[in-house]
C-alpha cells in the first residue's frame, strides 16, 4: 500500500470501530493514531449508470446549466483541455484520412484501396499515443456514443465530444481546400465532393447498413476489449469490505488508452490502428467503409449531399452500442480504487 499521503492529511483520532481493517488481521483495540489520507472529490466524469429515460437526461443537463459559472477551477479546466484536445486529434485524423484519398485520386495512376488502410491505420496509432493522456483519442462519434450509453463518460462530456468531433470534421473537409491546387479541370468545390462518401450502386440499403453495423461492431468491441478491460497485475493489497467479501483486490481503474506496458493497454493504440487498418479492407465497395460518423459529416456540409447520411449514424451508433454491451459481458470485474478501505463500521452496516 502506498505510503504517500497528501500534503492536506490529517491525523485524527479514531474510535476503534473507525480503524480500518486489513484482509488478514483483526481489529485493533482501543485508540488509535492514523494518518488519514484525502480521499479526491467525486468526478462527474467517472464511470458510471447511464439512463435511457429521456427526462433524467432533461435533468442532468439542466442541473449543469442551472449550476454554470464562468470561474474557472481545475475541474472544468480538465474538461476543456479533454474537449478540445478531443477536437485537435478528430481534425488531424479526418484530415490525414481524406488528405489520403484527394492525394491518391491526383495520381495519374491511382494506387488500390490498401493505401487508404495503410495510413489510416498508421495515422491513427501515432495519434492514439499522441492524445492518449489529453482526451481519450475518439476521433469517433459511434465510439463517444457507446461509452456514453455504457456509463463510461458521462452525458455532458459525451455530447461536447461528438459536437466537437463534427466541427473537426467540416473543418478538416475544408482544409483540404487550402493545401490541395483546385483540378485543371473543376473548382476547389469538387474537393470535397471527392471525398464525399455513400453506399455503392450496386449494394442495397440492407447490405450497406449491415456492413456499417459490423464495421463499426468490431472496431469498438476491440477498443473496449484492449483499451478498457485492463487487468490490474501491479498491486497486490487486499482489504476487507462487506461480510463474506474479504478477499477485493485493491487496484488503479484503469482508463481508456491508458498507455503502460504492464497491461494490455499499453497496446492498445496499436490494436486499434490495425483494426482500422484491416476495415478498411473489408466495406469500400458496398458501404464506402466509414464506419465514423464524423468522416462522412464534413464533405456532406460542404456538399450539401446528405444522400443515405442516416447509414453512417444508425448502423454505426447500433453497431457501437452493441459492442460496448457485448464486451460488457466477457470483461474483468472492475477493481477497487485504492483508496477504498472497508472499516469494521462499514462492514457492520453492510452486513445489516
């Protein structure tokens, strides 16, 4: 257990049914001077229930809005460093994405659809470690949406990143516009319209929605397996908690992307940049292979071509909720904080 404390502990005497109880060993009797470490503030943020009832959403937002100020404390300087990084690493990927596609088709003979893969996935890894520790590294509304639906973020923050996440993408579109010499042939217009994507005409609606589903299903069920149900090895202190519940391993949640070679998230970044990689091998003829709302979102808005849009949200918000909900029922049971130490009080209570 660590011995680090705070600089704002205290020492407080304690009765003898207050001091904590250590897996093992029995309590001490009469009093007792320990040192009692702060435990942090609850973060809003953390994991958590969502709630399919609209009105509780109704309340939440309206809770945040009725307690808004514009003070700014660490909190909510956290919050804004996370969102706009969050919008940072969506432009950079976007624009490398369909940067890509536009270099490619100035080629006089255009290479096939594994460049596209190559640097999406090699992008996406350098961006994933880049971001890691600022935001999360979505870069994807269907991946935002599913930790929002599993309680991992909380709706607040879930909804400032997919509307950060679109704004990235219109501004992304537009800066092709900017680094790209408009065709000999066209307008800086046609940019856009190049990267535009939609199902191909010889795939139904059905074939098109489907591969978005499982697209996007494979995609987020190996950034929750790999990025999120980590197993915690380093820390080996168990405490005791309710009757019957000694043996609770206390350990760090772990969260997304969290980088560390200890666990398998430290790998998570390079899973999930091959996994972009081998998608995109997979759909580019029936469905476009966008699986990213957001990737199809900008050149729509300059375009003003909207045409089969509700694809890339429906099935790619389905097959996102789906994955969070299946993986949900193979991961690890979640582990302690560590700074949750049962004491015999507790025990008692919860026995009762």
């Amino acid at each position: 257990m660590s011995s680090r404390f705070n600089q704002n502990s205290e020492f407080q005497q304690l009765k003898d049914e207050d001091i904590p109880v250590l897996g093992g060993s029995s309590p001490v009797k009469g009093d007792a001077i320990v040192v009692v470490p702060d435990v942090p503030a609850p973060d809003d943020d953390a994991p958590g229930y969502f709630s399919w009832n609209p009105i509780d959403w109704y309340k939440d937002l309206k809770k945040e809005f009725d307690e808004f100020t514009w003070t700014m404390d660490e909190k909510k300087r956290v919050l804004l460093r996370a969102v706009f990084g969050e919008g940072l690493v969506t432009f950079l990927f976007l624009f490398i994405v369909e940067a890509t596609a536009v270099n490619n088709g100035r080629q006089e003979v255009p290479e096939n659809l594994v460049l596209g893969a190559l640097s999406t996935a090699l992008c996406s890894v350098a961006l994933i470690y880049s971001f890691a520790d600022v935001s999360g590294a979505h870069f994807n509304p269907a991946v935002t949406f599913a930790t929002i639906v599993t309680g991992k973020v909380s709706l607040k923050k879930g909804l400032m990143f997919i509307g950060i996440q679109l704004i990235a993408s219109i501004i992304a579109t537009a800066f092709l516009m900017v680094v790209f010499p408009r065709p000999h042939d066209g307008s800086f217009h046609d940019i856009p319209s190049s990267v535009v994507l939609d199902m191909d005409a010889t795939a139904l609606v059905v074939n098109a929605f489907f591969m978005e589903v499982i697209l996007t299903f494979v995609l987020v069920y190996v950034i929750f397996a790999t990025a999120f149900d980590t197993v915690d090895t380093g820390n080996k202190v168990k405490v005791a908690g309710a009757a019957g519940q000694k043996n609770n391993e206390a350990g760090k949640n772990l969260t997304i992307y969290t980088t560390s070679g200890n666990t398998k998230a430290g790998f998570a970044p390079i899973a999930i940049g091959f996994t972009l990689g081998f998608l995109g091998l997979i759909g580019g003829s029936v469905s476009g292979g966008a699986f990213n709302p957001a990737r199809v979102f900008g050149p729509a808005v300059l375009t003003g071509n909207f045409r089969n849009n509700w694809i890339y949200w429906v099935g790619d918000f389905l097959g996102a909720a789906l994955a969070g909900w299946t993986q949900h029922l193979f991961a690890h049971e979640a582990v302690q904080n560590s700074h949750s130490v049962g004491t015999k009080a507790n025990a008692q209570k919860q026995q009762n």
